[in-house]
C-alpha cells in the first residue's frame, strides 16, 4: 500500500472518529451553546477529514472502496462461486 493510500485511509477512520465523537456530545457539562458549537465542529472536522481523505485518495481508490463504504451493502450476501469445468462435466448427458 503506498503512502497516499495509508494517508487517505488514516482520514477516512479519523472522520469516523470525529463522527463518533458526537455520541459523546450531550453528556458534557457544558452550556447548550457550547455543546451546538462543539457539534457544529466536530461535523465539519468530519467531512472535511473524509474529503480531504478522498482527494488524497484520488478516484480510482475510492471507487475501488466505494462497495464498502455503503451501508447497504455490509449485509449482501457474496454470490455463489461458478461451478468449474469438471462440475460441468459430470452434468452432461451421456
């Protein structure tokens, strides 16, 4: 994996992080303003680290690793393997 790739990973998981970091954000003892200000940042820190990720990246990485990134894929199954030629074989009719 090159230098840029790990770089561009590195980002993506801090965005997570920053993403996951909201969790955390209404049992702070702060005022309601600084929780709304502490969100806004933390959301913008987000995308910018993915994005920033995505253009160190460059297209090709992230259509590689776009399947992965879509939730609505994590629970697809993997389809079949193909039967080889010696299944196919032992199908035919004699």
């Amino acid at each position: 994996m090159a230098w840029t790739e790990r770089i561009a990973a590195f980002l993506v998981v801090l965005s997570c992080v920053f993403y996951a970091g909201l969790l955390a954000v209404p049992f702070l003892a702060e005022s309601t303003g600084g929780r709304a200000t502490l969100s806004g940042g933390l959301i913008v820190a987000g995308e910018g680290s993915f994005w920033l990720g995505a253009l160190v990246a460059g297209p090709a990485v992230m259509r590689r690793y776009r399947h992965h990134l879509d939730p609505r894929t994590w629970f697809e199954r993997a389809p079949a393997p193909e039967a080889g030629a010696a299944a196919l074989a032992d199908r035919a009719d004699p």
